[in-house]
C-alpha cells in the first residue's frame, strides 16, 4: 500500500494561521503577564508556537525527529523544560487569552442586554492506566455507575448563547487517599502542569480557584 503525501501547502497555511492568532492577541504579552518567560535562549512563544502548530497539523516532534523533518533550531529538551515549566500560570494564561477574545471579537456581537454566563462542567477524565500518572484515581463515572481510573475534569467556559469559549479547568483527583493509584511527588495539595492542574480537594474549593483566575476586569459581571 502507498503512503498518503503530507500536503506542505495546507501545513504552511495552518502555521501561518497560528501566527496571525499570536499576532492578533499579544500571546507573547499574556505569557509574559503569566511568568512564562526565559531568561535566555530561545523564545517561549516560538515553543508555544510551535506546539500549537504541531496539534493542527496532527504531527509530533518525536515523529518529526524519526523521520528527520525536525528543522527547528531548539534541542527536545529545551522543548520539554518549557512544557514542565512550574512558575508558569497556564489557568491564568488561558484566562486572559479568553477574555480578549470574549472582548474584542464576540461580545460586540449581540445586544447589550443579553445575559453573559460562566458554563461549569464536571466530567470523566478516563485513562487506561495511572500507576505512573501523578495522583491518578479511582473516580466514580455517574454514567454507568461504575469506578474508572484517570481524573474528573473541571471546565469553566464562557457564553452568550450562541458562542461558547472555553476559559480554564483543571484535573480533580480523589478526597480520599485511599482511591489515589499514582504516585503522589507533591507535599502540596495540588500539581500544576503545562495543561491543567491537577488538584486533590473538593469541587466547591477549585471551582473558587477556577474562577479566581478569572477575577479579571475583563471577564467580570457575569452569571454562573
């Protein structure tokens, strides 16, 4: 069977769209605003960028350094210090990035008088296996009734009725210590990653922490 031929045209397309996006909402800035920044070496918003570019383009940079495509000019390390990086306030980022969205290009949309709303869900984060994960759980899944193993992940997203943004969230692992699988390396109560946070305490007290990340003059005055 012959293989399919990547289309450079429409990766070129994407990545040059991912660009305009940075350019568009000061990416740099907000990272910046967040501690997401380098004292030296290469940028953190040509790693962001590059990251991002690789999810629409469907490709990783271990296939990349498989196949011998990898033309950047920065080391896998370098790419994985960034992505590991703790000082970085990813729910806080993600925050800001949502409100200059919600601000600049959809509130002005629809009538003034229409209700804004905080959308909060809580939903399974299934994983196959959590001996390894940091603080993976036994969770119940309200579904089949049944215990799974992975995460309950807390969303906070943003709508006016017709647009939905997602805002921030972060991963839930169990109260008990009893029904925690994976190694727990944290003398904290919670673990922040480049992705989400991963939290062991109660819905009510993270869902306090989801929105006190959006305690922003941006992002204010609206219902839940």
């Amino acid at each position: 069977m012959s293989s399919i031929p990547q289309n450079h045209f429409n990766e070129n397309d994407l990545s040059d769209c991912v660009q305009r996006f940075f350019s568009k909402y000061h990416v740099g800035k907000l990272l910046a605003r967040c501690n997401g920044m380098k004292e030296k070496g290469i940028s953190p918003v040509s790693l962001l960028r590059y990251k991002l570019s690789n999810i629409f383009v469907g490709r990783s940079m271990y296939m990349q350094q498989r196949t011998g495509s990898f033309k950047e000019d920065f080391s896998k390390n370098t790419f994985y210090r960034f992505l590991n990086s703790a000082k970085t306030n990813w729910l806080r980022f993600t925050s800001l990035l949502a409100a200059d969205i919600v601000n600049h290009d959809i509130r002005d949309l629809t009538d003034h008088e229409r209700k804004n709303v905080f959308i909060i869900d809580d939903s399974l984060f299934n994983r196959t296996s959590c001996k390894k994960t940091e603080l993976g759980s036994k969770v119940f899944d309200h579904t089949d009734m049944h215990f799974k193993k992975g995460f309950r992940m807390l969303t906070l997203s943003w709508s006016d009725g017709n647009t939905l943004i997602p805002v921030n969230s972060c991963l839930l692992a169990s109260a008990k210590d009893t029904n925690i699988i994976g190694p727990v390396k944290v003398a904290h109560s919670y673990y922040i990653s480049p992705y989400s946070c991963i939290f062991k305490k109660s819905s009510l007290v993270n869902l306090t922490t989801l929105l006190s990340a959006c305690n922003l003059p941006e992002l204010s005055n609206y219902h839940i």
